[in-house]
C-alpha cells in the first residue's frame, strides 16, 4: 500500500475501534485521532505506543 504513505488520515470518535487507525499507521499514514474522551484515547494510544506519538 504504497499510495498511502506520507498521507494523512483524520479518525473521529478514535477512543473506539482504534484498530482501523493502527491498520493506517502500518500503511505508512500519519493518523490524527478525535475523541470526546480523552481518558479512553489515551488509553487506546498507551496500547500502541510503538506506532503512535501522542500529543
């Protein structure tokens, strides 16, 4: 999935079904996430720190 590197992709409601965001991320996508509960996103992302950088 080359065409998909370097691109960006916009995930709302993150803090639920992260899987679709981590599968991005393994595409080479940089992946901003949105949830109304930080709590539960920042738990999804502690999970996948590997991949992700949260800020």
């Amino acid at each position: 999935m080359e065409r998909w590197r370097g691109r960006v992709a916009l995930v709302t409601g993150a803090s639920v079904g992260i899987g679709a965001a981590i599968a991005l991320v393994r595409f080479g996508m940089k992946v901003v996430g949105c949830a109304r509960d930080v709590g539960k996103i920042q738990v999804c992302f502690d999970a996948e720190t590997q991949f992700l950088h949260v800020k």
